[in-house]
C-alpha cells in the first residue's frame, strides 16, 4: 500500500512539472499586447474636438446625458440639405490604428465617421473615407434619393438605398456583407470598429466583420476611379490624419470613443 502510495505522488508532481509551464504561457500572452487605448471622447468633455475646417465647435455638438449629441432637427429634402457641421478631433492624426464607438441615429437619420481626413477641403467626404451610418429600413421613407441615385447610374430601382450606401460600408467603394451585418434599428445603439493597416482594412458591426479590404491596391483604385469618386483626385489618398464625424441634417448620438494605435 506505501509502495503505491509513493508511486502515485511521483506521478502527480510529474503531471504538476508537465503542466507548470502551461500556465507561464498564459500569464506572458496576457503582456503581449502593450498598446494602450486613447479616449477621443469619455462622456463629460468635448477636448480635442472641433469643426472641420474651424477653430471651434459647432453650436449643435454639445454633450446631453454623457453623450455626443448633434441637436438639430431633421431636414427632408435637398432643397432644406445644408451639412457643413463636421467635427474631426484635432488633436492628433492617426496611421494605422483601431477605432471604436457606439452611435444612434433617429429614423431617416444619416452620418458617417472619417478617417484620414486633412483640412483645406469642400468636406471631409472629398479627400477622407467613410464608414456609412444611415437609417437602412426607413431612410427612404423620409427622404426622396430618386434623381440623386439616377444622376450616379443606378437604375434598378433608384429610389431605394443601394448597397454601396448603406450602413457599414466603405461609402461608395465596398459594400457591407449582408449575411453577416446585424444592425439595430433606428433609435438603438450601435457599435462600429473600424480597423485600418496598409495592408487590410476592416468594417465591425456589433461585434461582426461585415467587409474587408486593401487599401491603395488595383482592386481599390478600380473602385475609386471609375465610381462616385472620380472626380475626387485626392479622396483616399492620405495614410494619416484626423478622425471625423459628419453632419447630415439629422439628430446623432455618439459615446465611448476611443482608439488604438497599431
């Protein structure tokens, strides 16, 4: 009995030696990723905040129950369109990076966030990508996008949202993949990720990758050049800049903003 008794703790403090350097591995993985989070925005200041092209805030980005809010009312028709209050925050240009947030438009809402974006421009939307926040399901019930559609070549069904527009994607070069994208309707939150490397860009939608792609390649300059941003020489261009929230007429709301250097 003694004799069995001895053999068994042998075993076991061998299985404990075999199985000790196991748990080293885990501890060392839980350090390798040294890269620290910067908050753009945290709920109570608007710092490092400012217009496009301005010195200051516009009136309308104030902070309302610890959130980003644009307090403006919604406007219906082209004609009543003005835009023009896009914030970037001008604190500090950002490369390679992972950025994310959580947002909420109302119904028929619109936005989107930039990145990359340099000042000196019309807007943002002409040098900057875009990360499309829209309203998908009642978008158009609000607003009437026929002849706007017509006039970029879409003629099956011009009066209703087209991929290339609608939430999620690279606005006007990669559309969102609809099997994978769960989006909250209007009034909800929302969270985005956006992840950008010269190598591969990456679209989240509440915590799934709904596209990809890589930026600057043969496939990205197809896009561009032969799409909504022809005209555009500079659109895309840039591997830094600002970060950038726009203004399309509609109630937003944003909160816990932050990025991370890659």
């Amino acid at each position: 009995m003694i004799k069995k008794l001895f053999i068994l703790l042998i075993a076991v403090s061998m299985m404990a030696c075999k199985e000790s350097p196991k748990t080293e591995v885990v501890e060392a993985a839980s350090t390798i990723d040294t890269a620290q989070w910067i908050v753009l925005f945290d709920g109570s200041s608007l710092e490092g905040w400012r217009g496009y092209n301005s010195k200051t805030l516009p009136p309308q980005w104030v902070i309302k129950d610890s959130t980003l809010t644009f307090d403006a009312g919604m406007k219906t028709t082209d004609q009543e369109y003005e835009g023009g209050k896009d914030i970037i925050y001008g604190a500090e240009e950002f490369e390679n990076f992972e950025l994310y947030l959580e947002w909420k438009i109302p119904p028929g809402g619109n936005s989107g966030i930039f990145y990359h974006v340099k000042e000196g421009y019309a807007a943002p939307q002409d040098c900057s990508p875009e990360y499309q926040l829209i309203d998908d399901e009642g978008y158009t019930s609000i607003h009437d996008i026929t002849e706007y559609n017509k006039s970029l070549g879409y003629t099956e069904h011009p009066e209703k949202l087209q991929p290339l527009q609608q939430t999620a994607c690279d606005y006007a070069m990669t559309p969102a993949d609809s099997t994978q994208k769960m989006l909250n309707p209007a009034g909800e939150w929302n969270n985005s990720t956006i992840v950008f490397t010269p190598t591969n860009v990456e679209h989240w939608l509440n915590g799934k990758k709904v596209l990809s792609f890589v930026p600057w390649s043969e496939d990205w300059y197809q896009k561009k050049d032969h799409g909504k941003w022809q005209a555009a020489p500079d659109y895309g261009k840039f591997k830094t800049g600002y970060i950038g929230l726009q203004d399309h007429d509609s109630p937003l709301w944003f909160r816990n903003i932050k990025i991370k250097k890659l």
